[in-house]
C-alpha cells in the first residue's frame, strides 16, 4: 500500500514544477491560518471565522489549516505527495462550494463584487490532481524512499 501513495517517475520533471509551485503558493495561506503570517488572522482568528461564520465543525477547521500548512510542506519535499494532493483538491472543493461559489467564477480583481470567485480554487485543484495521478516526481522524497525501499519489488525485477 506504502509503495503505491510514493510511487513515482524520479525522471518526472512535470510533477516537480508542479508541486512545488503549488506548494509554495499554498504555504502562505497556511502560513496566514496557523500564525498569523502575510496579514491572516492566525489559528484562535480563523477558527473563530471557520466555525462560527462559515459553520464548519471545529476538527475540519484544524484539517483545513494543517492541509493548507503541513500538506504544502510536505508537497514542496514530495513526501506523501498523492496524500497531499488529496488534501488540497479537499481544502479546495470545501472553500469553492462554502466560500467562493455564490461569487461566480471570477476573483475580484477590481473590487467591484461582493467576494472572490472560485477560478483560483479550479486552478489549485487542477494542479493536485496531477500530483494525485502522477506522484511527486523528480528530487522527491517520494523517489528518493521509492529506491531504498528494500521492499519494492519493482527494483527487484529491474
């Protein structure tokens, strides 16, 4: 079970710009929920917002920072990548349907609606689950353990 979530191309260039660009567009809005980073709120202020304006149990609250801070982490090195991947196409759908889909499609990019679009929730999706298809790729720590792992019988036979 173990080698199939870390199975991965090591050659797979794709999967590397792909996870880690994701990774690292996401580490600031993790960054904002769990510290209080790049002007968020921190944890106590974006539970308070979870639970009692978005109406949100208080454990999807805490799966939805640690996603967003521990996940991009974790994609950034390619550890777990698929699992990763998962949990930001989860973050993603959750805050497209609760959050940003009665806003339509486009971000407020002039200030003119009353809240963001989902396109940039589309955009992120998107790019997990070609890590979700793929695996973590090239300078992963996924392909790194993928090699060493003495009970990956596709090294065997190779």
């Amino acid at each position: 079970m173990f080698n199939k979530l870390i199975e991965t191309d090591s050659k797979d260039y794709i999967s590397l710009i792909v996870r880690v660009v994701l990774g690292l567009v996401m580490l600031p809005h993790g960054a904002q929920k769990l510290f209080g980073w790049f002007g968020g709120y921190g944890y106590t202020g974006t539970m308070g917002y979870f639970t009692d304006t978005v109406g949100i149990p208080y454990i999807i609250g805490f799966l939805v920072i640690l996603g967003e801070t521990l996940g991009a982490l974790l994609l950034i090195f390619g550890l777990t990548g698929r699992i990763s991947g998962l949990s930001i196409i989860a973050n993603m759908l959750g805050a497209a349907i609760m959050v940003h889909l009665p806003n339509g499609f486009f971000m407020n990019w002039f200030g003119n609606l009353k809240g963001e679009g989902y396109e940039y929730q589309i955009l992120a999706i998107t790019l997990a689950l070609i890590i979700v298809i793929k695996g973590s790729g090239m300078f992963s720590l996924d392909a790194f353990l993928q090699t060493k792992n003495p009970y990956n019988t596709q090294l065997k036979a190779a």
